[in-house]
C-alpha cells in the first residue's frame, strides 16, 4: 500500500483542529461528534433543545430552531464546514449554510430524499428497481393506480413520514377513499406503491468524498417490530451474490448521484433474489450503528473522512455482530443490568433527558462468533420480546 506524499496529497482536506457544525443535536450527531472528536476535530451542534444528545459532546451548541436562518448564520460563522443529521432541513436554513459557509453534501439530495416521489423517480432513473409506483392527486386516481398495480399496495405520504408513519396498506379497492382522505389531510402529496412480498430487508450505506473514492459497508439484514428498526444483524443472513447486488447497487447510487458524505440505502429482497430500493437517507444510518463495534473504521468516522475529504477508512468487518435498539420502553431493564451485560455487549445510550415508549435511547451492539451467538445472548437477556428472526 503506498502512503500518500506531500506532492501529490489531495486538495481542500479539512484537517483536525478544524470545526465541524453539525445540524441537528440527536443521537446521529451524537455519534458523528464522538468519533470526531477523537480525530481531533471540534463541533458546534444546532438545535433547539439545549443539552441535546449532539450538543452534549460537543464543544458549543447554538439553541435555535431548524427554520432559524439567524441561528444558522451564526452557525455558519462558527465552523469550517457544515454537515446535517436528517434530511427535513429548511430550505432557507440550506440555502444560508450554503452561501456562509462550506456544506459539501450539497442540498441537491436533500431535494431527492426529502420527498417519495422525487426518490423513486431518480433511484429507476439509474435502473436501479423500485416498486411499481403513481403519484396520486385523487382518491379516483388512486383507484385508477390501484387498479394498475395491483393490491395489496401501500399508500404513503410523499413527505414528512418515518418509521411507517404516513401510510397505509391498501387490501381492497373499497378503502381508497378513506385512506386518501385520511392521508391527504396533511396536505402533502400522496405516492401508491406495488406492495413487494419481501422476504428481508436489506441496508447498505456507503460513503463518498469529493475526491470521487468510495466505500461501501457489508449489507445489514434489517428487523422491524411495529415499523421502528429492532435488529441489524450482520453479515447477512441471504446469498453471497444477493450482498454483492445490494452492495453494488449502493455504490452505484453513491457514484451517480454524486453523493459527498454517506448514503444509506433500504432495500426488500424477494424470495427471488430480486432487490428494490425503498428508501435513500443521506446521512448515518440507525442500520449502520454496528459499525461502531465491528468494523475497522465506523460509519461516523467515515462521514467525518469524506466530508473533510481525508481518505475513506476501511469498511472490513472485524466479527459478527447484531445490533439490537434500545427504546423508550427497554431503557429501564437495560439499566438495571448494567451490572452484569456479558463482556461482548458493547452499550450505547444517547443521553436524551426524557425517554418515552418507542423513542430511540441508545442500542446494543453484540459481537460473537456467529450471528446465531449473537442474537442467542440477546434472547438471554430477557429485555426485548420474542421476535421471529
Ligand atoms: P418506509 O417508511 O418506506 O421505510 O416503510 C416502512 C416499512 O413499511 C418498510 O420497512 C416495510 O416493512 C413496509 N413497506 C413500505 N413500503 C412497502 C412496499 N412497497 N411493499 C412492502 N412493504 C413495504
């Protein structure tokens, strides 16, 4: 492997001492700023909460709302560069970070990600599947889709949804109406989808810096208990040359979209082995926490190394690990175990002041010998109910 000299080193690296803004105080931010940190740089947190789970770790945070542009301006003021931890971000508060400062992830993807219809249009754009899809204005539209695509289909709302919030399964004709009405209501727009009879749920995030390099994490196998993620479990559990598609179809996103910064990519695998993008997040990624514990270099460390444009780290996987969250509703048993959690469970609590059932407080991440281990030693501990894996 050759080092790189000082004559041919890259341009524009944002170097350690520098400060990263980081907009956004939760636990994503939290975790960029730890591993940050440790590399030597420093952070300001945006966020309206004080003492936010990111503004914890960080050296300065600016209280202010997301909409703030004075908020922002001041942000901008006091960092090198800027990056985001969610994709809702103000389009005003983009376009000042923009023009005051350096935000190289750009706002171009945020305007993909940040809106179904505009997401699925680009991901088949590249040829890469998705799930048969319509816009839909109407509730006769709907029908009309419905009719097209076939039942079941899934409703959902263009903007603003997360964690299975914003939709509806559809399983006959007859509930058009009342899920229309009941969607629309937000006024955002509505996008119908071909319900795909997955088997799994894939992720793959991968990382690009403006130097063009690019560095894809192994897929994560994904487990949903009432649409919130439960479990990552990694490798995972499908055929070797369904990981290398998946892990292929993120570069290709990555390289295409010209993404700076990491880009989570969702995917159903069929029973077919056929892969279909679901969903795009231009950040780190809950499905990525892993890679904290069982990858050479973590998805935060490799957010920090693209954005500051240092060569991206490796993405190698050290050992077999499962990620389990830990919400609202599993905080209290966790901590009571505290004490005696055997020696491969590696914790992560993300310092939120109030928890609250199905809020994320931190996760686990286990790493053993085999993912069978794993997932074994996390039945054990009793916290979390019996899951079907
Ligand atoms: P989303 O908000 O798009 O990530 O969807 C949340 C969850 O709903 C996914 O993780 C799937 O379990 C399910 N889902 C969403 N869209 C579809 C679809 N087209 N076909 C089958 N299941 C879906």
């Amino acid at each position: 492997m050759k080092i790189q000299r000082e004559e041919n080193r890259r341009e524009n690296v944002i170097r350690p001492g520098a400060t990263i803004g980081l907009l956004g105080g939760g636990q994503l931010g939290r975790m960029i700023a730890l591993a940050g940190r440790a590399m030597g740089y420093r952070f300001v947190t945006m966020d309206p909460t004080e003492d936010s789970p990111s503004g914890q770790v960080s050296d300065q945070q600016v209280v202010a709302a997301f909409d703030d542009v004075a908020g922002a301006r001041r942000l901008a003021e006091l960092c090198d560069v800027i990056t985001y931890e969610f994709e809702n971000v103000d389009a005003d508060v983009a376009h000042t970070l923009e023009s005051r400062s350096y935000v190289p992830q750009g706002s171009r993807l945020l305007r993909i990600t940040q809106h179904r219809i505009r997401e699925k249009t680009t991901i088949q754009s590249l040829g890469i599947p998705v799930a048969p899809f319509r816009a839909v204005a109407s509730a006769a539209e709907l029908r009309q889709a419905v009719s097209e695509l076939g039942l079941p289909a899934v409703l959902k709302t263009a903007t603003g949804g997360y964690d299975g919030k914003g939709q509806r399964v559809l399983r006959t004709a007859a509930e058009c109406e009342e899920a229309f009405a009941a969607l629309a209501g937000g006024g955002t727009e509505l996008i119908v989808e071909a319900f795909v009879p997955f088997v799994k749920e894939l992720s793959v995030i991968a990382a690009r810096n403006p130097a063009g390099e690019i560095a894809v994490f192994p897929a994560a196998e994904n487990v949903h208990v009432d649409n919130i993620l439960h479990l990552s479990i990694v490798p995972a559990r499908a055929a070797a040359d369904v990981l290398r598609k998946a892990e292929q179809i993120a570069r290709r996103i990555a390289e295409q979209l010209n993404v700076i910064g990491l880009i989570a990519v969702e995917m159903f695998l069929t029973a077919d082995g056929e892969l279909y993008v679901n969903e795009l997040a231009p950040r780190p990624h809950n499905s990525g926490h892993y890679t904290i514990d069982a990858t050479v270099c973590s998805q935060f460390e490799q957010h920090v190394r693209a954005i500051c444009n240092l060569p991206l780290g490796s993405t190698r996987l050290l050992s077999p690990v499962v990620m389990v969250n830990i919400l609202g509703e599993h905080l209290q048993p966790v901590l009571a175990m505290v004490d005696s959690l055997p020696p491969t469970c590696k914790l992560h609590l993300y310092g939120k002041r109030e928890s609250k059932p199905k809020r994320k407080m931190g996760h686990l991440n286990v790493v053993a010998d085999t993912t069978e281990q794993a997932l074994a030693i996390i039945d054990e501990l009793g916290i979390w109910g019996k899951v079907e894996v």
